[in-house]
C-alpha cells in the first residue's frame, strides 16, 4: 500500500462494524477518524461536575463488541492530561463491566512515554505505571503514533502493542520542498533519536530517489536547562531537515536550528509528529526555521499567525486504516512502517 487514504480502508465490516468511541470532548480527531472508516461515532453521555469529577458510558450495547477509544493525551487549558488519563481508565472499566469485547485504545500522542527510563536515582518510570494502570482498568490492546522510544513502549506494557510511524506522511509532506539534485542532510537534535532520523533519512532518500545525508546533534537536559550543543555531520551549504518526535518548550528544534545556521545551512525545515502544548505555541520562536511539518496527532491554534510556515499533516486517514484493519485480525504490516 503506497499511499494511507481513505480509499484504502478494506470495506465489508459485516453486521458488527467496529465501535469507535471519542473520550474528549469534542474531539475532531476522532469524529475524522470515524469518517474516514464510514461510520459514525459511538454515542455516550459525558457529564462533568463542578468539582471536577465526571461520568461517562456507553448509550449503547457495547456487550461483546470490538471498541476502539480514540484518547488524545495532551493538556489543554481546560483539561490536564492527568483529567484526560482518568476519564479513560473510568471508561475503559465502565465498557469491561457492560461486557465489551475488546478495548483497544487509539493515543495518537501517549503522554507520560519520554519517563520510560530512570535517568536519576529513584526517578519513576511513568511509561510502565501507566500501562499497568490502563491493564488494570481492562484494556485489551493500545495503539499509537511515534511513540518517544518504541521499545520503551513495547516493553511497558503486556497486552499487545500497536506502533505506527508518521514518517511516510511528513517525508511525502516534505518532498515537494526539497530538490533531488542537492538531497538534504536529516538531523537529529539528540543522540537519542538518531534511530528515528536514519530511518526517515531512509523513507526520504527512497522517494526522492537520491540519498540523503545523516547528522546529529548532542543534548543534555537537566532541570529543563539544555546543554551541549557539538553537532555531528556537514550542513554547510545544504538544505538540513531536523526530525524529531515531539517539539513541547521548543528549547531542542531552536538550538539545532541555531546551530545548523551557525554551521553555514542553507535551509533548515523541520518535521516532528506531535506538538505537545509548551511555550512554542504561541509563535514559533525560532525565525530561522523554514517551515515545520508537523502532524495532527494535537491539534495547533490556528491564531498564531504561522500558518504559512506550519503544515499540518493529517494521520487520521492512517489511524483509520490500522482501526480497519485490526477489525478485521488483518495484518498491519503495510501500515507499521516509519
Ligand atoms: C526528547 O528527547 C524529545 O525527543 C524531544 O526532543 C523533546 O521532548 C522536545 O522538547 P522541547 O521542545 O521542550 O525541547
């Protein structure tokens, strides 16, 4: 399969469609996910209560059913992740004690996946308490997007794992931009996605039928401070292409930006799957920046006056085509790609 559009969702769902439920409210990632599979959301009744607590459930039989629970994670500024993750677990067990199927949760964007590790003495690992809490409420399976460090995933949880990659959608995104007779350099703005940035380096290379350079570049962080700043890799002169997985404070993409222009780059773009909330929303702060790719895992206020430096690319087609096909026990194989 080349290309994730509608028309390559696989029809005939026989008498029992899947149930896709959307867990915020309102969520127009889901309502066009379930677009893009042909039905309609499933409805349920969302209260919330002036103290902050809330009630959900199904307003219809969920009873041996095969439900997906799409999940944004994101805070907004309404709600917090940890408001969002509650209301989950809440449903999740609300639809086992009506007798679901199985639970399958969609996060586009799953919060707490950068703490999989200790990186401190006695540092929590986030990733695994949230799995063990999402397990324990009775979901059956969870599938996401570009995950922080898809081992990390894989090993945090039991139940079966779902990981896809955005990198198709953005290098497709990108091609347009680039000229293959001067291919660019993909960066990494940390060592530790240089798996990431040689994979889509990779994806790229093989559209634009030309080979694609590889850098890196070096970051610490401590208390939120960045540090390091040696950059591995040539972009003297050339078009560089920073990848990452998740711009939130901004701090990362505006320091390899600065030090790619610093370096003689003679265009810098950027592509990163998911733009977590953080002090880069209003503006993009960093003016040497071309254009940022960026997918639609969470939504990006169109009130920033940066629309013609941001391109969003949509994943809900891609999302819908693996809900499809899980339905259907089929194999994701085309769609588990970078
Ligand atoms: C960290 O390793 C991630 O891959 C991102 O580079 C990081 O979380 C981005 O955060 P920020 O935009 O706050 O620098």
């Amino acid at each position: 399969m080349d290309t994730l559009s509608g028309s390559a969702i696989p029809g005939g769902y026989g008498i029992r469609p899947p149930l896709v439920f959307c867990i915020d409210d309102p969520c127009m990632l889901a309502r066009a996910i379930a677009r893009e599979l042909g039905i309609g959301l499933a409805e349920r009744e969302y209260r919330r209560f002036e103290d902050g607590e809330h009630k959900m459930r199904p307003l219809e039989s969920v009873r041996d059913r095969d439900l997906y629970l799409i999940a944004p994670m994101h805070g907004n500024g309404c709600e917090s992740v940890n408001d969002r993750i509650m209301r989950l677990l809440f449903f999740i067990r609300c639809l086992r004690d009506a007798d679901a199927g199985r639970v399958t949760v969609v996060a586009p964007y799953l919060a707490y996946a950068r703490k999989d590790r200790r990186t401190k003495l006695r540092d929590p690992l986030s990733l695994r308490y949230l799995a063990t809490l999402l397990e324990a409420s009775g979901m059956d399976r969870i599938l996401s997007l570009d995950v922080h460090n898809s081992s990390g995933f894989d090993n945090a949880f039991r139940c079966p794992t779902v990981h896809l990659g955005a990198g198709h959608l953005l290098a497709d995104a990108l091609l347009p931009f680039l000229d293959r007779e001067r291919p660019p350099v993909v960066l990494s703005p940390d060592i530790g996605g240089v798996k990431r940035a040689e994979a889509f380096r990779s994806t790229l290379s093989g559209k634009l039928s030309a080979e694609a350079g590889l850098g890196f570049m070096e970051k610490y962080r401590s208390e939120d401070v960045l540090s390091g700043g040696t950059l591995v890799g040539d972009v003297d002169g050339r078009t560089v292409v920073i990848v990452d997985d998740l711009i939130a404070g901004g701090g990362t993409i505006s320091r390899a930006v600065e030090t790619c222009h610093d370096q003689g780059a003679a265009r810098i773009l950027a592509c990163v799957t998911h733009r977590v909330p953080g002090k880069a929303t209003p503006k993009l702060p960093f003016p040497k920046l071309e254009k940022l790719f960026v997918t639609s895992t969470i939504p990006w206020p169109d009130d920033t006056g940066e629309s013609e430096r941001i391109e969003v690319v949509p994943v809900e087609p891609l999302l819908a085509a693996a809900i499809a096909t899980l339905s259907k026990s089929g194999t994701l194989n085309a769609l588990v790609q970078t």
